[in-house]
C-alpha cells in the first residue's frame, strides 16, 4: 500500500467548459428544454509537479460563468494549504468555506454559490486521494468510523442526526465492510438507464435504446413524464411493453407540476404501475412532496438532484416526503456533504439512490455509491443508481459499465479528469468549438 | 394624474458597488462578522432620453461579481422589451426570467441567480412606474385585484393559496383602500430600529442609541444575539431597563443556531420578555423553525430575510413556523413576489414586518409595506417594519422617517437610485474609494 505524500495547493484554476448537447436534445425534459452540458471546471496545482486535483460541478450552459466567478472568490481559502492542513479538521474547512461572512449572503449554502463550493471540494478530495494513492471510495472505505464522522459538518441537523448516531451507524456496519466491499470489487454496483426515456426522442428510438438497455441485463428503466399527459401515457404504455410487468419503470417529472396537479397527474400514470414519481414539485417543497407521497402510495416519491443542502435533505425525511434519495455529487459540498446525507438517510431508512447523467456525475456516483453500500447502508435491498451513458469521451477515466453494473474504479483520486482534447474544444467562450461556432453565427 | 408613457429597453448595464462598512463594524452580527454593504445595480436606458430605470439587490461584499454575472446572462431576455409588452402579461414575463431553462439549473429561485432576478425586476419595476409618474406603492394601490392578481405566478403555490383566494383577500379591501391611503399619507408606516444593538458596540454606544431612538418615538428595539450568551444576556439587561417594560425587545441570532440550541437559548432569554426571537436556526429549515415556535411560545419565531422564495414562505404559513413574515425586498424576486407571500400571510394570518437596513432595503420596503396595509392585511397591528439609518447619503431620493414612522414616497419610480457620487466612489473595483484602498494596501 502507498503512503500519504503530502501537497500544498499553489494555485487554482477554474474554467467554464460547455458541449453543446442542446442539438441533439440530449439531456432535455419538461423544465430544462435545451441544455448545454457544462461544468465549472477547478484544477488546483500544488507545489508538487506530479500531484494535481481537478473537480467540477455539473450546470447546463448559461450560468456556468456566474459559478465560476463564486469559484474565484473562494481562493483565498483554498491557496497555500496542504491537505494535512485541510484534513486535521475537515470539517472546519468545510465550514471556512460554506459560511465565509460575506458570501454567505449570496446563498447561503445553495443555488451557484454551493455548486461552486462543490467543485471546490470535489478537487480537493481529488488531490487528497491522490495524495494517498488511493480512488475516493476506497480512502473512505479504509477510515475508521471517527475519521468518517470527524469529516462531518453538523451545524442544523443535530435535531434529526447527532454525532453519536452517526458513529454507531457506521461502528455497526464495521465488522463486515470487507465482505460488502469484496463483493462490489467482484460485481460492481447496480444502475438503471435513463437514457432511452427522454421527452423528445421518437417512438422508434425509445424502442431501439430500450431494447438494447434490456441486452446489457439493465432491470431498471426510468421517463420523462409531464409535458403532455397523452403522450407520457402513450410512452408509458410502449415502455412498460417493451420490459413487461417484472421490471421496473421509473417516470421523472422535473419539478413541473403544483402538488395538486402532481397527484391527479400520477392516479392517470397509476396504470402502468410506476416504482416511483422523481421531482413532481419544486425540490424546494418539503411539505408537498410528503402530501403527494402520502396520496399516491404505493407510488414512492423520489427526489434530490436539486435539493440544496443537507437541511432539506434532512426535513424530507422528517417529513417522510421522500421514498428514495437522489442526492447530487455536484450541488451537495463534496463528499462529506453526500455522506452526511447517506448517514441521515441510514437512520431514517430511507435507500440512496444517486442523481447521475450531466457531466461527470457518473464518475462521482461511481464511487459514493460504493461507500454508501460498504460503510453505511449495507444493504442493496431498492438501491439503483442511476446512469446515463453520454459524453465519456470527455474523461480521462470514465466510469465502467458491465452487465449494467458500475464497477469500482481503480485509479486514485475522485475521477472527473477532462482530457487535454475535451479542454481544447469545450472551453467557453476560447475552445476551438466555440471560436468555430462563433464566427460562423457571424457571418 | 399623468397619463401613462411607454419606453423600450435599449441597453442593461450592471454594476458592482461596494461600501467599505467593514471598517467600523456596521451591520456585524453574529455570522456575518465583517460585512460590506454591497449591491449589484441595474440601469436600464431606454428610447426615451428622460426615462431610465435602476433597481438593486443588495449583497455583502463578495461574491457581488457572481451577482452581476447572472444579471448580465439575463440581459437577452429584457433588451429590446417595451413596459407595455412587459406588462401586457408580467407573470409570464416573471417566469420567462425565473425559469429560463440553462440557468435555472444554478438556482432555481435561490441564491445567486435569484439575487440577480429580484436586481432586473426591481429596476424594470421602477421604470414602469416612472412611466406612470408615480411611485410604486400608488402605482399598485391604483390597480384593480384582478391587476395585482395578474402579477403573480402561482406555480408551486396553489396548495396554499389560489387565485380565487387571492382575489378575494384584494376585493376584501378595495372599498376601504382609499381611508387607508389617506392614513398612511397623513401618518406614515411604523418602524422599529435595529441601530442600536449591533454586536460590537459598547455598553455606552447602546445606551447612547437607545436613548436617542426612545427620544424620537421609537417603541420596537431590536438587538442582536447568538454570540455569547452572558454577554446577551447582558445587553438584554441594559436595554429592557432602558425602554422599560411595555415597549417591544427583539431579539436576532442570525441563524446562530441548532433546534435544540435555540429552544435553550431563548428559555435563558424568557426573562427579558422578548417580543420574537429572529432566525433562530438556518433559513432552509421549515420543520425547525416551527418546532423552536411550538416550544418557546409565547415568544414568538419571526424569519425571512434569509429564506429564498415564495415555496418557503409558503411551508413556513403551513408548518406554523413563522409568527412574524420578514421577507426581503431584495431576495424575493421583485414586488410581485413579495406581494404574492403578502398574500398568503394574509391568508393564514401572520403579519409581514419586511426586513431592511443594507443598502436600499429601507427605500424599497418604505414602498412595500404601504402595499400590504392598504391592499392586502388592511390592519396595523403587530406590523412594525425595519429601519437602519445609515447609508442614507447614497441615495438619490433616500427614505424619510418621521417620529418613528416611515413617510410615503412620493417621486415617481421605486426609489433605489444611487447618486452619481456615491457610483463613482464605490463602483467596484474602479471607484475612486478602491482604486486609493488599492494603491495604498500595495505599499
């Protein structure tokens, strides 16, 4: 096993990176009508020439700039420590960030303001994994549960986590860790396809990528749902044919009804028995999500990927608004953050399954889904993550797929390195794509 | 009564204007420990020489630029856009901004980007009523219901208050509307102060400012707290002896707080009989709040300043977590969004005392409350609205206090225009204020 060499970060480098998916209306439904998949991209150089951490968070074109400059002003904080810094009390590093005095105002702890944050944190794990020579999981997977609790930032959600809770959850998952991660080693963590399902594709394309996700021995399948009722029943009705009554089907709503609409809108989809309804209402609205949940049971609620921070995590399960966890490695600080929220959801037994697709989620996912399984929930029993399989030829190391099972990766760090040629051609606004497309839109 | 002038929008230009407050401790509480009151301005230049609208959200220094990012990646969907057009169908136009589908991702409705949203609106609004030659206030009280009701968007809201209800809370008061606006014309809108119990001031500063407060009729003083509770504890003292036993305490933690920490807290506060306790505990936590409401009554809970939207607000009336409304003219996205929680506060009952102070604050909720009094609640009792009197110098057309009560505005627009001196000291980074601070701190 490698030893801990140390780093301290001399600089940080933040880029816009934009793919212009909104062509080909990949990524599109019933809010988000044409995405450009893009991050803002952090690249911390440290004053050793062989260690550099890289991290991102996931946005969809315009904005990716205002995210960027939240980036910026986080310097200050981030150059010139080292990760023995960082990590002798992560979580007041953790707080250093997330409440600095003035740009907390700006959030706090949500919106560009917390996104930026992540990708912050995300590169420092990177670097700090690769400090150890280790991926992420597996640095995580090696801590006792009093370095994993230590990493926590427990400031509003005592009321609902303690620290002492949160150490037993993970005491009690340590005598058999290595059997759990033995077995992930050897099959590698369940997903579900989201990519045969989005608003926009033809009958005949839902068909051919259904059918093919079927071959790969994907059990899962999840659509969007929401901009015409005829027509997700219509899809409903293909779908649900296409992989008979065993498997599941999962419709995603993209926050786009009130809680009122929410609940007559899913007695219609009732039919085609779905396993859950993903975001009917604002990821803001706590109270609704429990007042759909509770009307449309056996249906489960799903939500998470814009939930802003552990606090609404937190009252979602209070509330039992949520039957299923997506929680996102991107707008969540980092990991600690996501592990925050597994422990809370350990507790209230609620199973995490994790928002991926984007840029880079999948890499993410990939390796919290393995420390969710081997140190805190234990158990796979509803547990899918989710995968959408686009754009892994931006990655250095993208996540691998086997027999619709994400398998461990290998590599150390936390693995969202963009290659030297998807930085050439995607940097906004002077990557060669975009000084393409901008001088052919003038001409 | 003039008539009605239309104006295009012909460039939208944004800047980033900084105080140095930090430097002697305004606005310092206990997470906001060194605060420049800061704002990203809007100046929207039209086809017409004489017509020209500003608005502002109001920010604590850095993280302003992130602000103005958003602002600027808005600028396609205002320029070009007559008052007319705007206002033939503004909910729609309000979502057009809101819901843009690239930039929605960063917020939705939160942060950053809805910190830039409130900034465009609020300065589309006061060039509409600069168009009406009237103030904002009388431009909505001389609407009909069904034009308020046509301001607002109900999405996401409709669990709680529907636009029949709406309707009916503004038809409620038309027939009264106009004893109401004499009142106000003749009498002004109650205030309290917040200047005199800052964390950082002495034992003599308060005394000094309570004095002076009590002197020109103040009965509402607030203090801050959440620091140290012995030195809390001490204030209180002092203060309550000051202002004697029948004028209202207040108390502010800022959300200093856990659940449990705040029920503690405030029981060893009890004894100062303080009228509410602001913030106990973050923003985002509905459920808490109303907890902390449940367990120290008869104290009761006040919040808002913080919380990022009409979901929230509206979870806060559901949960009973909220005794006092204290929304943000700068948070919420723009006067129909602050109208749209006026009416659902009246709806369930709790009276909306806005929250002020920062920069421009005091100018847009001295407009703001008129509306709620004379259109919506219809009653004074237990609404007291902020006040902090410091910046006044800023502003073109600064608020008026008199005898403790806030005058009505009478220039036409919503009130925020900054003097061309105050632009040209503390425009960020170019100002004359940071070009010195520059050059001397590179000594």
């Amino acid at each position: 096993m490698q030893s801990f060499v140390d780093a301290q970060i001399v600089s940080l480098q933040v880029l816009d990176v934009r793919v212009p998916t909104s062509k080909d209306q990949v990524g599109s439904d019933a809010m988000h009508t044409n995405p450009d998949y893009s991050c803002a991209y952090v690249i911390l150089k440290t004053n050793n020439d062989h260690l550099e951490g890289t991290g991102l968070t996931f946005t969809l074109g315009k904005g990716t700039d205002a995210v960027v400059q939240c980036v910026n002003a986080m310097k200050d904080l981030v150059i010139g420590k080292t990760m023995s810094q960082v990590f002798k009390d992560y979580a007041a590093f953790y707080r250093s960030l997330t409440s600095e005095p003035q740009l907390r105002w700006i959030g706090p702890e949500k919106g560009a303001l917390h996104l930026a944050t992540a990708a912050v944190l995300n590169a420092i794990w990177d670097l700090y994994c690769k400090c150890h020579g280790k991926p992420l999981w597996k640095v995580i997977v090696d801590m006792t549960p009093q370095q994993v609790v230590s990493l926590i930032d427990f400031r509003y959600i005592t009321d609902a986590l303690t620290r002492d809770e949160a150490l037993k959850i993970l005491t009690d998952r340590e005598s058999t860790k290595r059997q759990r991660e033995e077995h992930m080693l050897k099959e590698g963590f369940p997903a579900y396809t989201t990519s045969a399902g989005w608003l926009g594709y033809s009958d005949e394309k839902i068909t051919k990528l259904c059918k093919e996700a079927l071959e790969v021995g994907f059990t899962h399948i999840k659509i969007k749902v929401g901009n015409d009722i005829d027509d997700d029943i219509r899809r409903c009705r293909l779908i649900r044919q296409l992989i008979g009554p065993d498997r599941k089907l999962m419709v995603d709503a993209n926050q786009r009804w009130d809680v009122d609409q929410a609940i007559q809108y899913m007695k219609r989809l009732a039919e085609f028995d779905p396993w859950w309804i993903e975001e009917p209402t604002s990821p803001d609205d706590i109270l609704g999500h429990a007042a759909i949940a509770k009307a449309i049971a056996p249906i489960k609620v799903a939500t998470g990927e814009m939930c802003q921070n552990r606090v609404i995590f937190k009252q979602l399960l209070q509330a039992k608004a949520m039957d299923f966890c997506q929680a996102d490695s991107c707008r969540l600080a980092g990991p600690s953050e996501v592990i925050t929220v597994m422990l809370m959801c350990a507790k209230f037994g609620v199973p995490v399954c994790m928002h991926a697709g984007g840029i880079g989620l999948c890499e993410y996912v990939n390796q919290l889904c393995l420390i969710d399984y081997i140190c805190i929930a234990g158990s796979l029993e509803n547990r899918v993550t989710e995968y959408v399989c686009h754009l892994t030829e931006l990655f250095i190391n993208p996540s691998v797929m086997k027999s619709s099972h994400y398998q461990c990766p290998v590599n150390p760090g936390y693995g969202c390195g963009l290659t030297p040629a998807a930085l050439a051609e995607y940097t906004f606004p002077s990557g060669s794509y975009w000084v393409k497309e901008c001088s052919s839109s003038n001409k």
